[in-house]
C-alpha cells in the first residue's frame, strides 16, 4: 500500500536524502552544459577565427568529427561503461555506477562539443545518477540496493529536468521509458520530483550568479494562433505520416550502422564520424551557409529558423533537412547522447519548409510535425506530447489538438513501419546491442 510506504520513517529519510542530492547534481550539470556550451563555442568560433576563418569553413566538421570519433571509441573500448547509452536504442533510463563517469563525460563532451548531432539528454541522465550513487557509502549501496536505485533515479531525474527546464517533462519522460505503475511509480516520484525541484533552484540561480549560458531545449515565440481550424487539422493526418516516414529512415540507417561500427570501434567510430562532417559540408558547399547549422543538436539554428525563415530557401531547407538526418543517423549509431533535441530540430524545419502549404500555417505545422517526430523517434506518446506543448508556449493549448492528431498519427505508422523490424531477430538484435 502507498500509504503504508509514505509512513515508514526509512521512505521519508530516504526523500530527504534524495532532496540533498539534487543540488550537487544539478550544479555538476549546469557546470557539464556550461563547460560543454564554452568549449563548443571555442572549437567552433574562437578557433576558426584564429586561423584566419571569418566562420567555420565548409570542411571545418570533417577533422573535428574525426577526432570525436577517436574520443568516443577510446571511451567505448578502454573505459567501464562502454561510454554510456547508446543513443540508437531511444532515451536510456537505466542506473550508472560511478565507476563509468569518467567514460560518459569524455564521449558525451566529445560527441557534444566537436559536431555530433546528438542531445545532451542522456549523458546529463547518467551524469546524475551516476554522481547520485557516488555520494553515498558504496558499503550502503550495497546493503539497501532498492533505496540506492531510488536514489540514483533521482538524481537522473533532478539532471535531465534541467536541459527539458521543466520537472513536469522528465518526471513523464523518465515514468514512460521506465513503464512503472501504481504505488511503484509514485515511491520513485516523489523522491525525484522534490530533487527536480530543489535542483531547478540550484541551476537556476548558478546560471544569474555565474553569467555561463547553457543550451535548454527552447523555442522563441511562435505565431499566435487563437484555434485551431478544419485545415490545421486535415493537415494533421498527413504532417504525423511524414514524421513517421522520414523518423523511420533516420532510424533504420541509425540500425543498419550500428553493427557496423561496433565491429571495429577504433576505425569505424571515426570514419562515422568523418561522414556526419561530411554530410555538413555538403550542406555548406551547396547552400552558402555555415556547416554547423547541420551539426549539433540543432538548438542554436531553431531559434533562426523560426524568427528568421527567410534566410533560407526552399532548396536550402531541403539540403538542411537531408544532411542533418544523415547526420543524425550516423550520430545515433556511433556517438553517445540523446535523441531529443535532433528530433525536434527536424519538426521545426519541416514545418517551416511546409507552413506556405495551402490552409497551413507556421504554428499548427510546427505544432504537429514535432509531436510526430518526437514520438517516432522517442516512442512515448504522453511524454513527446507534454514536451511540445511547452515548448510552443503560449499557443500550446490552442495547437494541442493539432499535436495531438500529428502525434498519435505519427505513433501509429511508426508501429506499423518497426513491426517487420521486429520481427527480424537480426535487426532487433543490432538494435538493441549496448
């Protein structure tokens, strides 16, 4: 009985032990998103204009995505972890031991700072439980296992609600990918929601103190829309198709790569690596524009996109979208990170190559495309929903419905294209490897 466990004086101890906790973890995590944003910014402007670059050159992603690689596959090979999740398989919910710290930071800062088009959702969730389970007593560790996964749980959850900048999005994000229920869910909610929130003071107020900028999943206001009409809604149906298709290649050439990289990490991890960079500059050679608008997790370019979409073309958007899903794929077979961001990157800018279809708008268009691609690329469907509702602000509650028929259209044709994949022991072997 829930009851019986919110009175046991260990329960209470044990959320109190959880609510410290999320104050060093949520300062190691803005120091990792600070370090990572400062360290991005130095490779990637500071240096280029060192070597005489007024911007980063075409080719600028091809060396640095290399010498990712080579990171990423010394933290693969050498060190306890494997460097951490691998971001093909979705969002990892599973604990961290301490001892594979030190390989997650140096193949997610690798992967993050030198190109790779990845999130930094995943690498942040085992930085908190991993740093969790370090501050207590490896001998109570062992001795009360079922407190310290709570207690590790909590710290994740108190790290990855700092990047969604709502505790409400990673307590959904966190229950959906873990799949507990009843009493269960709620004893591992509450103590991570009060470390969430202790932590969201802490990284909030780091971030006034220390001046440091750190890269959260945002979007700048979208147009205001005051409901939804027919045609948002016709448009619905097929926007959550096209996520679901084009979610469904990056996916499958994330599948298709990752027994291909895992054979010989050391030379394939880099190669992989070269490619993303690559595919960057075929962007920057046919478009005019900056490769590493086709790198990364995408945050920097939404905010152009949508305050300035006339800076593209049509064709250029096409180039956009082509290279950063290459990008993506190769990213979540051979990097470590997340899914998230990428995925939301994607429906911004289909949405914005879209928003001039006839009865179509900028809103309603981003509104279902990123419901569509967060769920098909995430696969949890109250998750990907709360997190688009918040991220399109104010015209969150009149476009919901619009999210919502791009979202469950997207989810149903997703599970129609996976199930052969499914069915395929070779495939789902390949995929779900770590």
């Amino acid at each position: 009985m829930l009851a019986d466990v919110l009175r046991s004086p260990g329960y209470l101890r044990l959320v109190g032990l959880c609510a410290l906790v999320g104050v060093p973890v949520s300062a190691l995590a803005f120091g990792f998103l600070a370090g990572e944003h400062q360290l991005r910014h130095l490779l990637w402007h500071d240096l280029p204009e060192a070597a005489g670059f007024d911007a980063p050159p075409w080719w600028w992603g091809v060396p640095s995505l290399t010498i990712a690689g080579v990171l990423v596959a010394f933290a693969v090979v050498r060190l306890p972890g494997h460097g951490g999740h691998v971001p093909a398989d979705s969002v990892g919910a599973a604990p961290t031991q301490p001892r594979e710290l030190p390989g997650i930071l140096i193949a997610g800062a690798a992967s993050l700072c030198l190109g790779a088009v990845i999130g930094p959702e995943a690498v942040l969730l085992a930085i908190g439980s991993g740093v969790a389970l370090w501050l207590v007593p490896s001998r109570w560790r062992g001795a009360h296992q079922q407190d310290a996964a709570i207690v590790g749980f909590a710290g994740a959850f108190a790290a990855i609600a700092t990047v969604f900048g709502s505790p409400l999005t990673a307590a959904i994000v966190l229950m959906e990918a873990i799949g507990f229920g009843g009493a269960q869910l709620f004893a591992l909610m509450l103590p991570g929601l009060l470390a969430s929130g202790i932590g969201a003071l802490v990284f909030t107020g780091l971030g006034h103190w220390t001046g440091l900028q750190t890269d959260t999943l945002a979007l700048p206001p979208l147009p205001s829309v005051a409901r939804p009409d027919i045609g948002d809604v016709l448009w619905a149906v097929p926007l959550g198709v096209l996520a679901a298709i084009v979610a469904y290649a990056v996916r499958l050439g994330a599948r298709r790569v990752l027994p291909i990289v895992r054979r010989d990490p050391w030379r394939l991890v880099p190669a992989a690596g070269a490619l993303v960079g690559a595919s960057a500059a075929v962007y920057a050679l046919t478009t005019g524009h900056p490769p590493d608008e086709a790198l990364f997790s995408g945050q920097q370019t939404i905010a152009t996109l949508i305050e300035s979409p006339e800076r593209w073309s049509d064709a250029a958007l096409i180039a956009l979208i082509v290279c950063t899903g290459v990008g993506y794929a190769l990213s979540l077979a051979a990097f470590r990170g997340g899914p998230v961001f990428p995925a939301i990157f994607l429906g911004v800018a289909v949405a914005e190559l879209l928003a001039d279809l006839p009865g179509l708008g900028t809103t309603p268009a981003v509104a279902a495309l990123m419901a569509g691609f967060a769920v098909s690329m995430l696969r949890l469907p109250v998750a990907s929903l709360v997190l688009v509702a918040i991220l399109i602000g104010s015209a969150g509650i009149a476009m919901l419905p619009i999210a919502i028929v791009g979202a469950v259209t997207a989810f149903i044709v997703t599970e129609l294209l996976d199930a052969p994949a499914r069915r395929d022991p070779g495939v789902s072997a390949a995929g779900h490897a770590a």
